[in-house]
C-alpha cells in the first residue's frame, strides 16, 4: 500500500454536528430575542461552518477551504471577544483556544495567498524567466506541505476534539435565558462602539508613514469591528440594519485593502529570504518580484485613509 493510500486511511472522519450534540436544524435568533440567543446562534452557525469545512482542509486540494474554515474561527473568537459575558465563564477558555487554532490554521493559510499570488505575478513575466520562477514558488510549495502537516495534527489532536466540544456547549441555551425579556438584554448595537473606539485611536496615534506592523494592526482591529457588526445586525431593526450594513460593507474594504499590503509586505520579506541561497536567474526574477511587491505595498499606502473615512460616516450613521 502506498503511503498515500495509508494516509488517507488513517484520516479521521470529520466531526458532524450530531456528534457534538446539535439539533439537525442551525439555531435561529429573532430580532427581539436577548442578546445571548444572537451570540449563541452566531456560535451555533460558525461552528457548522467550521466543520463543514474540515474535511476540505485537511484535503489541502482547495485553499478556499481552509480560508473559510480561518474565517468561522476568527468570527467565533471575535464573537467571544465582544460578548463572553452573555455565554458564562467557559468563554474564555474556548477563545483562547480559537487563538490556537487561528495560529496552526493561519500558517499553512499564509502560504496559499503568498503561493497563488506568485503564480499570478510571474505569469506575466517573459516567457524565459518563468522557469526560474516557478523554482523559487517550488521552495514555498515545500514550506507549505511542512506546514500542513502540523495543521492536520492539530486537526487531530485531543485539544481540538475539545475545542469543538467547548464551542457546542456555548452555543446551547441556557435554562435561566429563556424567560430573559426583551428589556432585560444588553445592547448588541452599543457593542459596536467599542471595537470602531479602539480603530479610531489606533489611526489617531499613527505616524504620518507608519511601520507595516501597525497596518497590520489596524486592519486586526477593523476586522473585528466588522465582526461585531455583523452579531450585532442579526438583532437590529430593519433601518439601523441598514446602517450597519453600510459599516460592514466600509470594513470589509478597509480589510481588502491593508490585506493587500499585508500580503505585499509578507511576499517581499518571503522572497528576500531565499536570496542568499539562490542562483543568478532566480535572484533575477526574485528582484522583479519584490518590485512588484513594493508598488502594490506603496498602492495601499495611498488610499487607505479614504477607506478609513467611510468607516468613520458609517459608524457616525448607527450612533
């Protein structure tokens, strides 16, 4: 038998929803529910999105798979963040955990951005230079098999068979929130405040060129903005929905475009890495592409403040 065919004999079968003890049907919050119902649908929804996308992950065969899989994680995380006072003190340990996961996940995940990426910047270069480029993509195609290899671990590990577990217990209702009245629920609008709160300083104390780690920071933070936003959505009335909705839309650009200088200044420093062990033609083509790199970071720079504008009128508009 080959060691493919053993690999995937010995993959688990992926966790079901039914295992860790959920109804058949997604949980659902009305509009008028308490805010704790929100939080663990919210819960209830990410953690089957999570495991719907397990199995693709571990597959490695689509990066979107484990793209969206990163996705629920930071949404639980973010959820948990904001609101971990409405689902009991278990919170906080399951949210330190989703860290855990974020990191193994967002490793091998770094790798499929910088990797496609690459392909798509050397796809334009001469035809002659293609080869040596398609050596240095090969040396982070290695890279990233090493990498999947530990996330499949965690993937099968004791600590995220109890990750799951610790998710699904949040997402139940508790006894003493059923007959919780509207008037006794905490505001999921008024949580937005305090993610756009930190956003707005974080701008505020920045340089006029700030370091690249602190663009990175920012988009962390409208990141989380954004998720809140979304919890917070799922519970307001059709116009401040609206409104939220407008915000949501301003964060995800703010992200777009501080994620494109990201992945700019993480492709440069990547490729930079391999120079003092490459041969002439790859050095050549490496220089071309940390040129590229540097005009899409120098692009970001540019327009990120406008972007940064529009998040400022839309969350004036749901204050």
């Amino acid at each position: 038998m080959t060691s493919e065919a053993t690999s995937r004999r010995r993959t688990p079968e992926p966790t079901t929803p039914a295992a860790l003890g959920l109804p058949a049907e997604p949980a659902k919050a009305d509009p008028e529910a308490p805010a704790a119902a929100h939080v663990r649908a919210k819960l209830d929804h990410e953690l089957r999105e999570l495991l719907s996308r397990e199995p693709g992950t571990r597959a490695g065969t689509d990066p979107e798979e484990l793209h969206q899989m990163r996705v629920a994680q930071r949404r639980m995380r973010s959820v948990l963040k904001s609101s971990s006072a409405l689902v009991g003190p278990t919170a906080e340990p399951v949210r330190a955990d989703l860290g855990w996961l974020g990191q193994v996940l967002g490793e091998v995940r770094d790798y499929d951005v910088l990797i496609g990426h690459l392909r798509d910047v050397i796809a334009d270069f001469d035809v002659r230079d293609q080869p040596a480029g398609r050596r240095l993509v090969s040396r982070f195609v290695s890279e990233r098999t090493t990498a999947r290899r530990r996330l499949n671990r965690a993937l099968s590990s004791p600590r995220y068979a109890t990750l799951l577990q610790g998710i699904a217990q949040l997402s139940r209702t508790a006894e003493h929130e059923i007959d919780e009245t509207p008037s006794e629920k905490p505001s999921l609008a008024a949580d937005v405040r305090k993610p756009y709160r930190k956003l707005a300083r974080a701008v505020a104390a920045l340089p006029p060129n700030p370091p690249d780690d602190d663009l990175h920071a920012l988009r962390i933070h409208g990141k989380k903005l954004r998720y809140t936003a979304e919890l917070a959505r799922s519970a307001a009335k059709k116009k401040q929905a609206e409104k939220l909705s407008e915000l949501i839309k301003a964060t995800r650009k703010f992200q777009t475009v501080l994620g494109d200088h990201q992945d700019a200044v993480f492709a440069a420093e990547k490729v930079r890495g391999v120079l003092p062990n490459a041969d002439a033609e790859i050095g050549f083509v490496a220089g071309r592409i940390v040129e590229h790199e540097l005009a899409k970071r120098a692009h970001a720079r540019a327009v990120w403040r406008d972007v940064w504008h529009r998040i400022e009128a839309a969350e004036h508009a749901v204050s």
